[in-house]
C-alpha cells in the first residue's frame, strides 16, 4: 500500500513540471522558429547564466543553419 501511494504520488507530481527543462533538438528548433526566437531571445539576455545551456547552444546552431539556407534561396541555389 506504502508503494502504491509512493507511486501516485511521484506521478501526480511529474505533471506539475513542464517542458521549462525540456532540451530542444535543433531540427525542433528549426520547424518550430517561435519557440526558436522565445529561446534566442532568453540565451540573449542573460548570456552568462544561459550561454553554454544545451537549448542556448542547439538555439544557435537552428539559427545559423537557417540563415544560411535563406542565403543559399536567395542566391538562388
């Protein structure tokens, strides 16, 4: 019985905890560019707490494959 509640318990309370640590990959980032932008823009405003973060760092690697291929569409390629 002691189990059982234990188990309730731990399940009733991982539903409290959303995806605020959650680790993006950069393809999710990349189909997703609001949620991209939001964590940009988090990572820019607190740089030394958040730079080397996984979702800082994927956030930044989403955004520079996308520029680049925006610039390789408008250059025609």
């Amino acid at each position: 019985m002691k189990h059982l509640l234990l188990g309730i318990v731990m399940l009733t309370l991982s539903g409290c905890f959303g995806d605020e640590d959650r680790i993006y990959t950069v393809d999710e980032l990349m189909d997703d560019e609001v949620l991209l932008a939001k964590i940009t823009s988090e990572c820019r405003n607190n740089p030394g707490a958040l730079r080397q973060t996984p979702n800082c760092q994927n956030a930044a690697a989403a955004d520079w494959k996308l520029r680049l291929e925006r610039m390789n569409r408008a250059l025609g390629g």
